[in-house]
C-alpha cells in the first residue's frame, strides 16, 4: 500500500461587509474573507493540501485569480478539481486534519458542521475529517483580527482508483 501526505496552508484578510466562510458554510461574523473567490481559506488549504499530496501543484496554478472564470467561485469546485486530479492520478483521500486560526467568532459550536461539510465534499465519513480551532492570543494580523489562517494536512492512499490508472 502506497500512501502519501500532503499540507495546504492559507490566509486571508478579513474585512466588513464580506461574508465569513468556512468549508462552504456561511459563519456568522462581523469580518468575513476579502478574496477574488468567496475567500474560503478552508477549501483553499484543504484544495492545496490535496494537490500536494500528490506533487501536482497548487491551487493558483490550476485557478488562477487572474482568470475571472474564479471571480466570486465557490471554493468546493477548487476541492473537487483537486480530488478529481488526485483520484485520477490513482489515489483517495484516508483522513484530513485541519487547523483554522481566528481571534473570533469562537468556532466550537460551528465545529462538527464544518467537519460534515468538508467530508461530504471529498466523499469520506465523517469520523475521518478532524477540524480544529485555534486563536493567535492577540499576536501577529490573525490576532489583531485583520486576517484568517488555515492549515490542512491530508493523507492519501493508492485506490481504489489506482486499478483504472495501472
Ligand atoms: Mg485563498
């Protein structure tokens, strides 16, 4: 069995007047993502993550913000590209652990929502998507409240779609 690891890591600006979205999930907030996309700093690490895995990229090479195709995306379309590249390249998602990096709103109630909504994206239970929230204590932009930070690691295995690639 070949297995693979792959880490995505993103950040965004928050500003008013934008929603604030997670994992496709509109959070209720004050700040939301300033973004050329909806600015989901979740999908894009997660997107990036998966990408990496499998040394195939990232997610600017494969939508990139020039191209106003992306303008306004949902960013489960960036996912689900990157999961099609890894399932063709012969390989599936085992579990993902994410990390999101926000002074506030507080997370925990949004928690298993946005666990749900990442494994009914890429396909996989429940049980194997972790998310975590952390806040930066007031230091650095995430802390001051002028930014948003994510961080996914995913690991993959060869199949069940590697018989089609052999
Ligand atoms: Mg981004």
């Amino acid at each position: 069995m070949s297995y693979r690891i792959g880490l995505g890591w993103d950040s965004h600006r928050l500003v008013p007047g934008r929603p604030l979205v997670l994992a496709g999930l509109n959070i209720p907030s004050e700040l939301g993502e300033l973004g050329h996309s909806d600015g989901d700093v979740l999908f894009h690490a997660l997107t990036d993550a998966i990408l990496g895995s499998i040394a195939a990229g990232d997610i600017g090479m494969h939508f990139p913000p020039s191209d106003p195709k992306w303008k306004d995306a949902a960013s489960a379309l960036f996912v689900k590209k990157a999961l099609d590249i890894l399932e063709s390249s012969g390989f599936s998602i085992v579990n993902i652990d994410a990390t999101i990096i926000l002074e506030k709103p507080k997370l925990r109630d949004f928690i298993d929502s946005i666990r749900a909504a990442i494994a009914s994206v890429v396909k996989i239970p429940i049980t194997e998507v972790s998310v975590k929230a952390k806040t930066k204590e007031g230091m650095d932009a995430a802390g001051r409240l002028e930014a948003i930070e994510a961080q996914v690691a995913v690991l993959v295995k060869a199949g069940p779609f590697a018989s089609q690639n052999a």
